[in-house]
C-alpha cells in the first residue's frame, strides 16, 4: 500500500484561490514539540468534522457566514499578508484550520513558499504525495473525546492514521491528542495500539477553554500520560490569550 494517497496533479497556479479565515503573527506555538516557538499562522475555512468542543468554530459552523469568516483569496494575497506581518524566508509558519487537508489539492502554490511550513490536520484525510517536500512538520489530532456531532468511523480513519503514523516514525509528524480526563487516556491508548503510533510522537493535552481548566486537568492528567510514555504538553496560547482570535 502506497504511504500517500493517489491524487490528480495538484493545482500549480499561483492564484488559486484559498477559503482564508485568518493569517496572523508573529505569535508562538502553543502545543506540541514545537510549544513556545516564534511563528505564523494561516488559518483555512471549512472542516469536515464538527466537535462539540471545538475552540475555532467560526472556521465551519453553520451560523456563521462564510463570505464574511473565510472568504475565497488568492495564494498571493495570503503571502501579502504574511509579508506585511513581517514574515521572512525560513519562518515558522503553521497551516492551520478548519481542515486544511480538505483544500488539497490547491495547497501546492502556498506550501511551496519559502517558509518552514507546519500543518495542523485532524487525520481524516491522507498525505498527497509531494507532502514532504514541503511541509517539516504535520500535528496530526485525532478527534477521541466522545461528542453527539460525529461519529467514530468519521473521525477515525485508520488508514489515513497509519499513513501519518509512518511519517511520524520518520520524524515528520508528531500526534495530539486533547483529552478531558484520564479516562479518556484509555481511549489514546487502544488508538495508538491498534495504528501503531510510535510513543515518541504522542502529545497529550487538556481540553479546555480557559486557564483555570487547562491547569486542573493538566494536573490530574500529567503523571498518568508520562505512565504511559506519552509526551505531555500545555495549551500555552489558551493559557496566555483565552479564546482571543488572532493569537
């Protein structure tokens, strides 16, 4: 089975246009191996998952207008933005979401810019085949937490799964998993058992929308995820700004 998923040729021309909700920085990351780095982000509409818990709900939710939340907008004008934030060459800069994956196949123009391109994905969707060449790094976030909107076989793919599993074991992806309650660490475990998720690249954070939360269930969380061999990270950028749009 090929790692990556059998796609038309991706879309080269420069003005493909893009569903931008945001572009923001300089700011840092928030979680992750990459937590506290100086970066960028570009923020795409439209997702193919809708959690009860989501902290970005205007990237997709119904009640919110997509000509207004995240318009259509050429690839150069998203680098404009970039640039006139002060992004140079060789910056970190976090594709972000929504579901970026979902836009594919118009990505190519964005991620061949010269920037230290990152991409946060929920894993839904497989690498295309030039994925490597562009991106350094992918965060890969399943979606565990039992919630009323999707469910299980929409949010697990485990044949996308272990496709990123494979790049995380090449050191080009790393998984996050947000969870509520050690409880939920049951679920981390059966998921990473079953694709074969190297322990060296498993991420485990609270969910949470403000700080006093964050800190009591990265307290009760911490000590059983290291148990586990699993990584253990803050949401330093809900710690920092709350639910601030932009940071």
């Amino acid at each position: 089975m090929s790692l990556f998923q059998p796609t038309t040729p991706p879309v080269r021309d420069e003005h493909v246009v893009l569903p931008l909700s945001e572009a923001f920085g300089p700011t840092l990351q928030g979680e992750g191996p990459y937590t506290g780095r100086r970066c960028f982000f570009v923020r795409l509409g439209r997702c193919n998952l809708h959690c009860d818990f989501c902290d970005t709900p205007f990237t997709w939710r119904d009640d919110f207008d997509p000509a207004v939340e995240y318009p259509d907008t050429p690839t150069e004008e998203i680098v404009d933005l970039l640039v006139s934030k002060g992004a140079q060459p060789g910056d970190m800069v976090v594709l972000s979401g929504g579901e970026p994956l979902m836009q594919h196949k118009r990505l190519l123009p964005l991620l061949s810019r010269p920037y230290s391109w990152h991409v946060e994905t929920n894993g839904t969707i497989p690498p295309p085949s030039w994925w490597t060449e562009h991106v350094i790094h992918t965060s890969v976030s399943p979606k565990l937490i039992t919630h009323d909107s999707d469910p299980l076989k929409k949010r697990i793919k485990p044949v996308a799964l272990s496709k990123w599993s494979r790049l995380a074991e090449d050191g080009h992806a790393a998984f996050k998993f947000v969870v509520a309650t050690t409880d939920d660490l049951g679920l981390v475990d059966d998921l990473v058992a079953d694709i074969g998720i190297p322990l060296s690249s498993v991420w485990v954070m609270p969910e949470g929308t403000d700080a006093a939360t964050l800190d009591a269930r990265l307290a009760d969380l911490t000590q059983a995820a290291i148990d586990r061999g699993f990584n253990v990270s803050g949401r330093m950028h809900t710690m920092i700004w709350g639910q601030e749009r932009g940071r």
